[in-house]
C-alpha cells in the first residue's frame, strides 16, 4: 500500500467509527425520546451546557461563514462551459434554499421570543407554511430558468449564483449571531447531549466488581460485546467508487486526489487510480460479518458467567441460546440472495439491485425473515429476555457499573446501527436511488427513454450515494427503534418456538423456492427476461414515487399546527361512574 492508500483507509475508518458512535448516542435519545412521549412525560432535555454569548455567536456564525467562504471560491475559479452549467445549477438552487430556511428559523425564532423590530414584526404575522410552499416553488422555477441559460453564458451566470449564494449565507450568520442574547446562553440541542452527559458520568463512576467474580473474564467481556459491532461494519460499503486520473507516474499518489474524473460511464471505466468507499472489500464478503457477529455471543456468555450472580448467569445463558439459535435462520434467510445476487460479496450485491431492482421486491419473504432474525441478534425489544428487568433483572451486565456497562450499551446500540446498514445493502438497494446512474439521472423503463438524461459529474452523484445510504440507515435504524415502544415482549419459550419451528422452515423453503425460479428463469427464452428487466425498472419507479409521496407527507404532517388535546382515563369509582357505570363480569384468572 502506497502512502495515500493508507491515509485514505484511516479517512475511511474514521467516517465510519464516528458515524456508528454519534448515531448510537442519537439512537439513545430517540429510545428516550419515545419513551416519554408515550408516556406523555417532559423527554431526555435536561442536560444543559451554559456558553458566554461570544463562543454562542461564534458558533452560530462559523458554519454560514465557512460555506459562504466556500461559494466565493466557486464563483471566482475559473469554470469550463460544462462545469459552469453544473455550478449554475447547484448554486441556484442552494441559494433558494438557503433564502427560503433561513426565513423559515428566523419566523419560528421571532414567534418564540419575540420581535425586536419592524422587519420582525411583520416576519411574525406570516404563516410559515407559506415560507416554505413559496419555497418550493422557487425551486422550481429557478431550475427551469437555469435549464434555459445557453451555455456560453453559463460560467458567467454561476459565477452570479454562487455570489448570491455567499451573499445569503453571509447575511443570514451575521443576523443569527445578533439575535443571541448577552450573558451565559444554555446549550441543550433537543436533549441529544444526554447522551454525552451519560458517557461522562460513566467514565468517573464506580467500577465495581463482584468479590468471587473472575476479574480477567469480567472485564474482557465489554470489550468483545463492542468490538465485533465496530469491525462487522468494515465491509460495507458506503458509496460507489471514485476514479482518480493518474499524473503520468503511474503510481498513486496525493498529487493525484486532485484528478478526480469528471464523468464516468455506467460500466465504471477508470484508466486511472480505484478507490473504493469501503474499509475493507474481502471476497468473503457477508460471511465476514457473519463470522464477527457469532463471536458477540462469547462476551454475553462471559459476562453472565464471570460476574458470580444467578441472575448475570441465566442472562448469559438466554443470550446464548438465543443468539446461536438465530444465527441458523438468519443465515439461511440470505442464501436466495447468494443465490439471486451470485455473489457474497456486498459491492456486488449492490451493483446486481443498481442494474436490476433492489432486494426487498425479489427477496420480500427474506426480509421479515433476516428483520426478524436481526432484531433477535441484536437483543432488542421484544427480543430482549436476555436482560428481562421484570425476570432476571438486567440479565448478563446486572454487576457491572461505570464505563463497562457505558461499553455494553453502546455495543447494543451500535449493533443497531450496523444491523440497519447491512438490512440497507441487502434489501435497499445500498447507496442507490431510482434513476440515479454513475453519469447522472436517467429515466428509462424497458429501454424506453421517459425523460431527456440529466448528465451529472462523478464527484456529485458519489456525493449523493453517500449521503443516501446514510440516509437510509437512519431512516431503517429510526423503524428499530421504533419496535422498542410499539411490540412487547415475548416470553422466553415464544422466542425459542419462533426462531426452530417458524423462521428456520420458512427460510429453508425461501432457499429451495428462490433456487427454483432462478433456474427456471436462466433457461427462460430472452422475451421473458427482457419482461423482468422491464419489472425491475417498473419497482424504480415505485419507489421514487412511493419516496417522494413519503416526503410530502412527512412535510404536509410537519407543516400542519399541533392540537394536544389531553384527557385523563382512571379505574377510580368517580371517574367510572362519570363515564357510565363499569359493567359486571365474572373474575377470571
């Protein structure tokens, strides 16, 4: 390995280990976060961090003037007619958003704390839906106006956007920053630095030991609950490939990461250097993380039995047998895709859902399967009778304190994590969107053109894959934290019913029925498998639509005023009488 070969895999590393360390501390306070609200309780908001006004102001001053920093870059550099097009684009649309957003925080800003002057006053009387539908329609508008800027006059006109662009940003930090008051400013950022307050209570608690427990084992075993969650992540892959052009010394080096190739085909031609967004592209591919993820059993079973506490060693035991159990069917499950995809390796699951469909609509049976087994793996609701509190009271960690608990919650949590993005590579097609091609957006069904292409360049679409797996993992690591507050849980001989004589049978019958179509459909004349193709592009566009619906909604929902209208239900005599008398039945056990 070259020396930028080996800055570009700790760059990598990096991204993912803060991204599973930062989104497990979000993952805790959105468990908290639920938890109250069905409760109907005040939420994880009582950490709180006083600033002095000044670093407040510097704070919300530095990213606008970063940004803004940045569009003034653009628009001075010197631009190519197709490069120009690109940044007329994107800078115009920017700018609108940055103009529409920044009305919209001031809006809500004034509503909260007041107005301070007459601009404000009349910014209060707005409704800021409006805000944000007039938004919308800038957005469009301003994207039909750039489609018909010629191209001669394209550098020219970004050059202006982007100027724009640094105007907004510009104005609207210096205006935030006036608008934070004098003195000590507390800083709770929705109650998300629980999760920091919690990790520093914990590193300065007690580690405490039992007197007869195995020392050794008792602290080995939070290390290997978390390690194998961090490292399973390393070969799953989080964007496409980039391209680098070689300078003419045929030897990758720093001068080259400025070469980045300004377009790619579909088929990925690169005369130059291959950098794959992943930490770790093994031929081995999912069995590596199958492997890693078996060996998270041994520190449950450990804990449960070095701790010298009944409780601690039914918990080890539950965790054991349970793990062992769906790691059978959760393997199973994914042999129709080994089948399907021809291919354990995950760079090449994807590529197969990039040119065909994604996995959930030729594998719909093995996703509930590999959910249903995931969930179990991961020990979560209501798959959690490994540390049942109203049973065994917190299972196989009920004698450990301090950070070593802090290490078992945060395996959990990034076992979460890692969990939703492999059900993302598998079933969701990875770091693909509909339409989205490696050279730009292409709208086509049956080799039927629907739309003209939208060319786009490399460094743009491998920046959106990115941010779409991203995106998607939140989004399926948002759905398991949501079976916390919505399934209870199982008893301990449902689990093991569940995973021997229900998922174990259905996923042997999903590998011999998949097994079956694929060799029906491999001796099929090529009319029939043109009509698939067809189907597979059919499932693109159910998705985009069925996703742009999903965010309309979200949007309209969110838009929409909060009515809470509270009420109280009691068994007590007068609130029963109030309501019509309780009716009589005989008592049953």
């Amino acid at each position: 390995m070259t020396s930028v070969e080996v800055v570009l895999a700790i760059v990598k590393i990096l991204i993912v280990v803060l991204f599973l360390l930062n989104m497990a501390a979000i993952a805790t306070w959105a468990d908290r976060r639920q938890g109250a609200m069905v409760q109907d309780r005040v939420g994880p908001n009582r950490a709180v961090v006083y600033l002095p006004s000044l670093i407040v102001k510097a704070i919300v001053l530095l990213p606008p003037t970063l940004l803004g920093a940045l569009a003034v870059l653009t628009a001075t550099r010197q631009m190519t007619a197709a490069a120009g097009a690109e940044a007329l684009v994107i800078g115009a649309q920017l700018a609108v958003l940055v103009g529409w957003f920044s009305l919209l925080v001031f809006c809500a800003s004034v509503r909260k704390g007041g107005p301070i002057n007459a601009a404000e006053e009349a910014l209060a009387r707005v409704d800021p839906r409006s805000i944000f539908y007039a938004g919308v329609m800038a957005h469009v508008l301003v994207f039909f106006v750039t489609q018909a800027v010629p191209l001669s006059a394209a550098p020219l006109a970004a050059r202006v956007a982007n100027g724009l662009l640094a105007g907004l940003l510009f104005v609207s930090g210096i205006y935030a920053a006036s608008r934070v008051p004098e003195g000590k400013v507390p800083l709770r950022l929705l109650g998300t630095l629980h999760a920091a307050a919690d990790a520093i209570k914990m590193i300065w608690k007690e580690d405490f030991i039992p007197k007869n427990a195995d020392r050794l084992l008792h602290s080995l075993a939070p290390l290997l609950a978390m390690f194998p969650a961090l490292v399973t992540f390393a070969v799953i892959p989080f964007g496409d490939k980039l391209c680098f052009q070689d300078n003419g010394d045929r030897v990758f080096g720093f001068a080259d990461l400025a070469n980045l190739k300004h377009t790619v085909d579909p088929a990925f031609t690169c005369n130059g250097h291959v950098v794959n967004l992943q930490v770790a592209d093994l031929n081995v591919g999912i069995l590596y993380i199958f492997a890693m993820a078996g060996t998270g059993v041994i520190g449950a079973a450990i804990a449960g039995w070095a701790s010298d506490n009944k409780f601690s060693l039914l918990g080890g035991l539950r965790a054991a047998s349970q793990m062992v159990s769906y790691e059978v069917a959760m393997g199973l499950s994914v042999v129709g895709l080994f089948i399907i995809y021809s291919s354990v390796r995950l760079g090449d699951m994807v590529q197969w859902q990039v040119n065909h469909a994604w996995g959930i609509f030729v594998q719909p049976v093995a996703f509930v399967l590999f959910l249903a087994a995931l969930c179990a793996e991961t020990k979560r609701i209501p798959f959690d009778q490994p540390e049942g509190e109203s049973e065994i009271v917190a299972g196989y960690f009920v004698e450990y304190s301090g950070m070593k608990f802090g290490m078992f919650m945060t395996g959990e949590y990034v076992e979460l994590i890692t969990s939703s993005a492999l059900l993302v590579t598998l079933f969701f097609g990875g770091y693909h969107l509909p339409f989205l091609d490696r050279d730009g957006i292409n709208v086509a069904i049956g080799g039927v053109q629907l739309l003209p292409k939208y060319e786009m360049t490399h460094l743009a679409v491998s920046v959106i894959y990115v941010v779409a797996f991203f995106g998607k993992t939140i989004l399926m690591t948002w759905v398991q934290v949501f079976f916390r507050w919505t399934l209870p849980r199982f008893r301990y001989d449902q689990v093991m019913r569940l995973g021997w004589t229900k998922l174990l049978p259905l996923a042997i019958a999903n590998m011999m029925v998949t097994g079956i179509l694929v060799l029906a459909v491999d001796s099929a004349p090529a009319g029939l498998r043109d009509g698939l193709q067809a189907a597979a592009d059919v499932t693109q566009a159910i998705v985009a639509l069925g996703g742009f619906a999903a965010v309309v909604a979200l949007i309209v929902g969110l838009l929409e005023p909060v009515e809470r209208n509270r009420f109280l239900h009691s068994t007590a005599a007068r609130f029963a009488a109030a309501a019509g008398g309780t009716k009589a039945s005989p008592q049953q056990a």
